[in-house]
C-alpha cells in the first residue's frame, strides 16, 4: 500500500468509527432532540472524512470536485432537516427529556 | 415577517449592484458546471444558457451577500474544528455506558438581524458541540443544549460574531 492509501484508510476508518457512533446514539439517546444531536453531527463529520479519504484516491479534479459537492448538500441538507424536524417536535410540545 | 430583520441590498433596482452581483453568480455557477462536466468544452453549448437563467433566477429568488473572504476563511477554519469535535463529544457520549448526558432547552439572544446570517446561524449552531438550533424567533434562537453548561451561552456569542463577521453585518446593540 501506498502512503496515499493508508491516508485513504485511515479516513475511512475513522468515518466508519463517526457512523457507527451515531447509529448506537440513535438507539441509545432517549428522544428526538437527543437523537437529532446524534444524527447531524456524525453523519457530517463521518461523511466529511470518507469524502475526503475518497477524494484523494479518485486521481480526477472532476470526480474530487463532485465528492465536495455531495459533501456539501448533505451538510446544508442535514442541518436544515435537524432544524425542521426540532421546530416541529417542539411545536406538537413534544417534551424534552430530562434527567 | 417582522419588521426589525434587515433587508439585502436591492438587486433589481439598476443600481450597481447588479452587474457584479450577477457575475459573482454566474462564477459560482461556472464552477459547479465544470466539477460536473470534467471540463468537456462542447457542454458549454447548453451549460452557458442554463448558467445564465441559473443566475437570473438566483438573484430574483437569494437577494445579493457579499461575504467578506478573511472573515469566511475564518469562520471556515473555526467551524470546521469545532465540527469535528461536536462529533467527537456526541460519539463518546452515546458509546459511554453511564450515558453522559443532561438535556435542556435554553434561549439565546440573537443580535444578527441579517436576514440570512440568522438562517446561517441557525444551521451552523446545529452542527457545533451539544446544541441544536430548536426555533429562529425574532429576538432569540430557542437551543436545545445536550449538556446544560454556562460555557454555551459564551461559545455561542463567538459564533455569532464570526457570522456577523463573515457576513460584514452588525450586531444589534454593538457599535
């Protein structure tokens, strides 16, 4: 392997580590507001670094570019949906869980 | 919509902010074309025209910003490693046996009045460590906080000011 390719490894496997953390929370943590931290904030960064580790292997500005692009709209995507789904728990005053 | 938010400078009043305003546009646009074609030359055929209505209609639709590139590229790099470790917090948290968590709701006296740094903040808060942005109100934005700490409030304002930074517009109550 290629020193590119344990850099390419070592992103992925870190990103595989962000999406597994974030589907235990998503059983774990106790309600939607919990579980939305959960699955925008993994899902953004465990995404970040595969597109990254891909990006450097793909040899094409073109296919990189593309990869970022992805990256991006998941970003806005995932962030904006958080939002949306939070404002309308707690607009059905779906309660916050506490300790 | 309430009266108190600031409006964009007017794109379709024929003042100068139009001209560069569109090119900015079509720049962007551009870019993104040639990520998606890899460059093929006999794609500019259809890619210059759909560019130019892109553009057109991205302007009636997003009024103009002009983002300050020392205050993004600051905001990039702040943002950028506090993402990754508002993943890092919320994965040992839900990998953690005990559960290390204190949920709360909290409300954060919003001063950006520009109307789309508030939607930016609002989108940014979800992804930095432990909040999630809950309701955008005129006066404050309602934050679900995973662990109720007082350092929120304080992380909060310096994000707020690298938006505002970013997006070359006053807060409400500085000079």
């Amino acid at each position: 392997m290629t020193p590119t390719d344990w850099f390419t490894a070592m992103l992925l496997g870190l990103g595989t580590i962000f999406f597994i953390a974030g589907a235990v929370g998503l059983i774990r943590f106790p309600d939607t507001y919990t579980r939305l931290h959960i699955a925008t904030k993994t899902d953004n960064v465990g995404l970040g670094l595969i597109v990254f580790g891909l990006a450097v292997q793909s040899g094409s500005w073109s296919v990189a570019g593309k990869l970022v692009l992805i990256w991006l709209l998941v970003m806005l995507a995932g962030a904006s949906v958080a939002y949306l789904v939070a404002n309308g728990a707690i607009s059905r005053g779906i309660p916050v869980w506490k300790r | 919509m309430p009266t108190i938010l600031e409006k964009g400078p007017p794109s379709w009043n024929g003042s100068h902010y139009f001209i560069t305003d569109f090119m900015q546009r079509v720049l962007l646009f551009s870019v993104i074309w040639l990520i998606f074609t890899a460059g093929a030359a006999a794609s500019w055929w259809i890619g210059a025209p759909a560019i130019a209505c892109t553009a057109i209609v991205s302007l009636r639709l997003v009024a103009p910003v002009r983002p300050s590139w020392n205050g993004s590229l600051r905001f990039l790099a702040y943002f950028l490693a506090k993402s990754f470790l508002g993943a890092v917090d919320v994965s040992w948290r839900a990998l953690h046996p005990a559960l290390p968590i204190e949920p709360n709701l909290i409300e954060y006296p919003l001063k950006l009045r520009h109307k789309m740094a508030r939607v930016f903040m609002a989108n940014t808060v979800s992804l930095l460590p432990g909040t999630l942005s809950v309701s955008l109100q005129a006066h404050y934005l309602r934050v679900h906080v995973l662990v109720d700490r007082k350092t929120v409030l304080t992380d909060l304002e310096t994000m707020e000011k690298k938006v505002a930074m970013m997006f070359e517009t006053g807060l409400a109550g500085t000079p």
